[in-house]
C-alpha cells in the first residue's frame, strides 16, 4: 500500500509536469527550498499544509481539488 507521502508526492510531481514548470520554479511557488521541495516529491517527507495551500493558490486551484484528484 502507498503511503501518504508517496501519495502527495506523486499528485505534486504529476501537478509540476502537467502545469511545465521545474522543480525549482514550484519550489519558489512554494516557498521553499529545492532539497525540501524534492523530498516532498519523492516521498521522503510530507508537506506541510500552509505549504502546499501557497503552491496550489499560485496555480489558482483549490486544496480540495487537488486531494480528490490524488483520490486519498
């Protein structure tokens, strides 16, 4: 079974490729570093929600949607 980590980190990194931009540039969104940032994306470490409300507020999509798109 996936965890959560692995699960987020997925939806994360398909949200990145379908929008085109880097890692760097949605970790700037996000207002965090490249290395936490990459951790979130490969599943070592879960993001914080004030974090990821400020990465999916730049791209103009709402929390909610972005979990039922995950299907958790």
């Amino acid at each position: 079974m996936e965890s959560l980590k692995s699960k987020i980190g997925i939806g994360i990194y398909q949200l990145r490729n379908e929008e085109g931009y880097s890692r760097q540039e949605f970790a700037d969104m996000a207002g965090i570093s490249l290395n936490s940032y990459s951790n979130i994306e490969n599943g070592q470490s879960l993001i914080k929600l004030d974090t990821l409300q400020t990465l999916l507020d730049s791209l103009y999509l709402k929390m909610s949607d972005f979990f039922y798109k995950i299907e958790l």
